[in-house]
C-alpha cells in the first residue's frame, strides 16, 4: 500500500530546494563579477602595452570596451 507524504515532509523539501538554488545563484554571480574583473583587469594591461607602442586604433578599440564595461557602474572613490 503506497503512503502518501505529509505536508511537512513536501514544505522541507522545497525549503531545502530554495536554500541550494540561493546558493547556487550567489557562486553564479560571484563568478560572473570575477570573470569582468578579470576581462577589465586584461584590458587595463592591454592598453597600456598600446599606449607604449602608440597602436591609436587598437587603443580606441580598448578605451571603448573599457568605457563600456565602467560607464554603468559608479565611481570607485
């Protein structure tokens, strides 16, 4: 005879569901803000390699994936 689970037995469950996918989302957002600091910290350096080799296309080119990337956040001061 099969028995069905009681109300309490579904809520923890599901209490126990919501809590990883919490902690799911937050390693997923950590990770992604990582990997921008990684792209913008790479594009920092690439930059200044051009401004010593005076490459004017390449620099605009990174000058404006670097405004892209900051020009929504705030100022860092």
């Amino acid at each position: 005879m099969m028995e069905a689970h009681t109300l309490l037995e579904v809520l923890l469950v599901i209490a126990i569901l919501g809590i990883l996918y919490s902690m799911y989302v937050g390693a997923l957002a950590r990770a992604r803000e990582a990997a921008e600091r990684a792209i913008c910290k790479q594009s920092q350096r690439e930059f200044k390699t051009l401004r010593e080799t005076e490459d004017i296309p390449n620099m605009i080119r990174i000058a404006d994936s670097c405004y892209r990337c900051h020009a929504s956040a705030p100022p860092n001061w």
